[in-house]
C-alpha cells in the first residue's frame, strides 16, 4: 500500500503529460502522478477521491473544456479544495495568465522549458521545493514537517 499521497497533473497534451512522468521518473518522485485532462476532469477527481487527495496539483492553463483559470475559480472558492497547493505548469508566457493565477494563490508559476534537461531541471527544483516545504496539517496541532506527513516527500532517500 502506498504511503504517498498523489500528485494531479492537469494536463491535456499527451506529450507534455508524457515529459512530466518522465522527469518524475527520472528523479525518483515516488509519488503516483494522476493525470487529467482538463479542469472538469480534475475536480471530478478532487470530489470523488476525497481519501486519495493529491499534496499539489500542476496545472496547465490552455484545456479544453473548462481552463486552468477557470479551474482555479472553482477549486480556490471551496473550503477543502482552496487548501491544495496549485503550481502552473504551462508555454504560457503572458503576464495577464500570471497576474490571473497569483489572485487565486497559486503556489508558483513555472513555464515549460521546450528543452527536455532543462524541463527536468525545473521538476527538480520543484521536486526540492516541496520536498523542504512545510505546510499547515489537518489538525492545528499538526503544523510542521509537512510534505512528508501529508504524504509529498518527493524522492524516496
């Protein structure tokens, strides 16, 4: 049984979704990366796997049916969803998509390097950052350490 919580990619291109479970793999991320492919998806997920919350969700901007930004409407206005870390994974280099997602909170914004080992370099880095993270538990009490105890250690060592 996995003690990891998951991580959610919402991502519609196959090749992107492709590149990100390639990094993970490459780094040793011992979290299960679920894949959606555009915001619907993710918050049918969200809402029906309540037990299997995810420690972040990447998010891509540009998805069909319902968009990251519209995503982040939904997911940010909800008690218990709000509280997921969301970082923007996207080509998307406006400053409106940028200054759009930081009034939701997101927790970064990073644009997809086109070159495969700089793209795993941003995955580190990220994998890094939430490795060393801590954030608010469930209960007050529990306050510290906290991308092991919610379930987002990253790399196994």
């Amino acid at each position: 049984m996995r003690n990891l919580r998951p991580i959610l990619l919402a991502e519609d291109d196959s090749v992107d979704a492709m590149t990100v479970k390639r990094a993970f793999a490459e780094l040793k991320v011992n979290n299960e990366l679920v894949r959606v492919t555009n915001g619907e998806e993710a918050l049918e997920y969200l809402k029906t796997h309540a037990d299997k919350r995810p420690c972040v969700i990447l998010l891509d901007l540009n998805m069909p049916k319902m968009n990251g930004i519209e995503f982040l409407h939904v997911a940010k206005a909800d008690n218990e969803l709000r509280q997921i870390p969301v970082v923007v994974l996207t080509t998307s280099k406006e400053d409106r998509d940028k200054v759009e997602t930081f009034k939701f909170s997101v927790a970064g914004y990073i644009v997809k390097p086109v070159d495969y080992r700089k793209f795993v370099e941003a995955m580190k880095v990220l994998n890094l950052y939430w490795t060393l993270s801590e954030l608010p538990g469930n209960a007050p009490e529990n306050t510290a350490v906290e991308l092991q105890k919610t379930g987002c250690t990253g790399t196994g060592s």
